[in-house]
C-alpha cells in the first residue's frame, strides 16, 4: 500500500500492553499509526521500529492526553492532511485499588475524572475531523470491571469505566449522522506488564474459571479491536464488547 493512501490511526497510550500490540496491529493492517506515549520515548520508538519492519509506517507522538492543549495538538500532528480514519483511546488513569471506606474523595474523584479527561479533548476534536470526512472510527478501551467488582478495591476503577461506557454510548449517538462509529472493548484480565505483579497462581485459577481456558494475551485486544474499526463493523456502534474469554459468563 501506498504510504499517502494510508488511512490514518491515532492510538494513545501505545508505547507498552493493549496499546503497543492494537498499534502493531493496525500498522500489519495497512495504517499509518501515530503511536502515542508520555514518559517512555524508547518503548514508543520500539513499536514503531516493528511496525515499519513489517513494512508499515509509523511515528511517535508525545503527548499527555489529560491535558486539553497537548490532546489538542497531539490530534494535529498525528492527521495527514487532516485527515483521521481511527481513534483508539487506550491511555487511562492509574490507580491503587483501595475499599471504599479507607479511599479519600480526593483519589476517587481524580480516577474519575482522569478517565474521562483522557478521551473528551480527543473526541471533539476527532467528531470534527471526522464528520468533515463523513467517516471514522472511534474504540475506547475500558474494562469488564465496569460491570461489578471483581475483587474489593475497585471501586474506583469500575466507576471511571463505567462512566466511559456511558459517554461513548452518548457519543455513538451524536456521531452516528456524521458517519462516525463509536464502540468499546472492555477487556477482563490481560497479561501485560502492568499486571505483571500478579501472582502466577491466580492467573492459573482465572484461566481454569475461564471457559476458553486461559487469560488474555494484549494481541486478543488488539485483534478485536482492529475489527471493529474494519469495514466487516461497519453496521455496529454504540456496543460495549466485552473480551474476556467467556468468564463473565461463569457465576462461580
């Protein structure tokens, strides 16, 4: 393909996990992928080296997507021509998973709205970009943690998901007429390295309480994703996908 025939695609937080395996993804795809990072310039170059080794192109962008002026000029530098065919917002907020009764307002309130600051400068100006176009793709990434706790102290962290949910459920709504899908993935458990720190011996019980009988690997993400950016998607918005292997099937 072409590299000025590229569709563009913008994914945050892609230097490492869901975000570095979606943008390998896409750029196998066919995509020009602006793979952006905040602290980690070296791991955020590493994607791009195995993008344009397998013959894609791809660039990294600095940027801190929890800031209007940085989300801003991030989307303008990651366009060609201004033009942007797909949003993937992967960075979020971090967390430490408190109870309820020892969490200060303070944190809960930060990880709420960090979660939501992380999207809402990108998609007005992506609905712009891309109801100019009459077409585009935007995914969020959330968590199937939105649906219940899975385990105490994750009140926070299940609120903010739960409230993306919401506001991409809104966002489908408006960006619908303008040609533009919006969906959600909402993992279970990944194997990435952030969840590296968990013992061995309870991602062996969730794998055996999973019924497809391991837990997800950052390319299982990735793939769903780039389906649902793909034309085969083309009829499906305002849905939260839950890719978690059938566990949140499993009532015991």
């Amino acid at each position: 393909m072409n590299a000025t025939t590229r569709p563009t695609a913008l994914v945050t937080g892609a230097s490492r996990g869901i975000g570095a395996a979606t943008a390998r993804e896409l750029g196998a795809r066919g995509y020009r992928v602006a793979v952006n990072y905040f602290s980690n310039r070296e791991a955020a170059d590493q994607v791009v080296k195995v993008i344009e080794a397998d013959g894609g192109e791809a660039f990294a962008v600095r940027a801190d997507v929890h800031d209007p002026g940085q989300a801003a000029e991030l989307l303008r530098r990651s366009t060609a021509d201004g033009r942007l065919d797909v949003l993937v917002c992967n960075a979020g907020a971090g967390f430490t998973p408190t109870p309820v009764r020892t969490l200060p307002w303070d944190d809960f309130k930060a990880k709420v709205t960090d979660e939501l600051a992380s999207v809402y400068t990108l998609t007005q100006q992506a609905m712009a970009l891309m109801g100019a176009q009459g077409r585009g793709r935007i995914v969020y990434v959330s968590s199937s943690v939105a649906d219940g706790p899975p385990a105490p102290g994750m009140a926070a962290h299940g609120t903010a998901k739960s409230a993306l949910n919401t506001f991409a459920r809104f966002v489908a709504h408006e960006a619908g007429p303008l040609g533009i899908n919006v969906n959600v993935v909402a993992p279970g458990f990944v194997r990435t390295e952030a969840s590296a720190g968990m013992p061995e011996e309870f991602q062996r019980s969730l794998a055996e309480r999973t019924p497809l009988g391991r837990v997800a690997e950052p390319e299982d993400i990735a793939r769903t994703i780039a389906m649902l950016v793909g034309e085969d998607a083309g009829f499906v918005t305002g849905e939260v996908l839950t890719v978690d292997g059938g566990r949140g099937v499993v009532r015991m």
